[in-house]
C-alpha cells in the first residue's frame, strides 16, 4: 500500500492507483471528486514538461552557487587568504540562491496550479469545478499547506513556505478567467 500524504482538493496519480486526500474520503460525493480529479490529471500531465523546465529554470541560482562552490574547491590552498573572503562572499550567495529559488518556485507551481483549474474548467464546466470548490469551503476541506507565506515552523519542515493556491483564490481565479473570457 501506498502511504502518502495528499492535500486536500487535489489527487495523485501512480501507474495504478489514484491516490486521494485521506482528509476528505466520505465528505465528498462521487461526482463531486470529478474536476478534483480533471484539474490534478491535468496539472500532473498536461503540464509535466512546462513544470520540469520551469523547476529547472528557476533552481538556476542554486546551480551558479553550487558551481561557486565547486570552484572555490579547485582554487583552494590552505596558505592564500582568497578562499576565506570567497567562501564568506559564497556561502552568502547561497542562503540570497535558496531564498531566490524558492520563492520562484513557489510562485511558479501555485500559477500551474491555477492554470490547470483553468484548464478543467474549459473541459468540465466552470461551475462545477467552482461549486465543488466552494463545498469544500463550507466543509472546512482547506490544504493546510496553501497560501504563501512563512509559517512559524522551523525552516527543516515543509511548512515553512506554501506552495498551492487556496480555495478562496482557486474560485477567483476561475471567476477571473471568466472575466477574461467574457471581454475577449
């Protein structure tokens, strides 16, 4: 059996399994999980390569700083005073890289997020995916990772930055992509 944590309004899919949020089994009808499912296949498949070039991108920072260090490395003699300035200046760089990136990143996996609600919306009906949404609302079904921000956890856990849309800003996104629609 599978163990891993989902959070809630989204799905993961292995090569035989869909895995769904523990949190809401039961709380849902059946047909209500069918844009949950549509916008997470979507996000996880239609936007695989989109996703991948942009995670790699945005690591970039991380990469230069990386590479720093590495050449710091070649160029090190225990007699030069060059190293110590450069290993300071370097390791300065690297807490300004993994500040850099994550926000990027963050940034970047939320948008894909929303466009895939976008997306699903195109194929199921914006108001079903919205109506789903705001159930889940109602029943207190939020992904207690989604928003931005820094938590007060330390920065080893996985909470200190959040990742993924709300539901508060996954129905104005689809509201704003009907906006959109309309003016087009």
């Amino acid at each position: 059996m599978i163990k891993r944590e989902v959070p809630n309004g989204w799905c993961v899919f292995t090569w035989d399994r869909i895995i769904l949020p523990a949190e809401m089994k039961g709380k849902l009808d059946p047909a209500d999980w069918r844009p949950l499912l549509a916008s997470s296949l979507i996000y996880e498949e239609q936007l695989r390569n989109r996703r991948n070039l942009g995670l790699i991108l945005l690591l970039t920072p991380v990469y230069v700083d990386a590479f720093g260090w590495w050449e710091l490395l070649a160029v090190s003699i225990p007699a030069s005073s060059i190293p110590v300035s450069l290993l300071l200046i370097d390791i300065a760089g690297l807490f300004a890289a993994l500040a850099l990136s994550g926000t990027l990143v963050t940034r970047f996996s939320r948008r894909l997020r929303l466009r895939a609600d976008q997306r699903a919306a195109k194929h199921i009906g914006r108001e079903t995916l919205e109506r789903v949404l705001e159930e889940m609302k109602v029943l207190g079904l939020e992904d207690s990772y989604a928003g931005v921000g820094w938590n007060s956890g330390y920065l080893g856990s996985a909470e200190f930055m959040k990742g993924r849309p709300t539901l508060v800003e996954r129905i104005e996104n689809l509201n704003r992509a009907l906006g959109d629609a309309i003016q087009k």
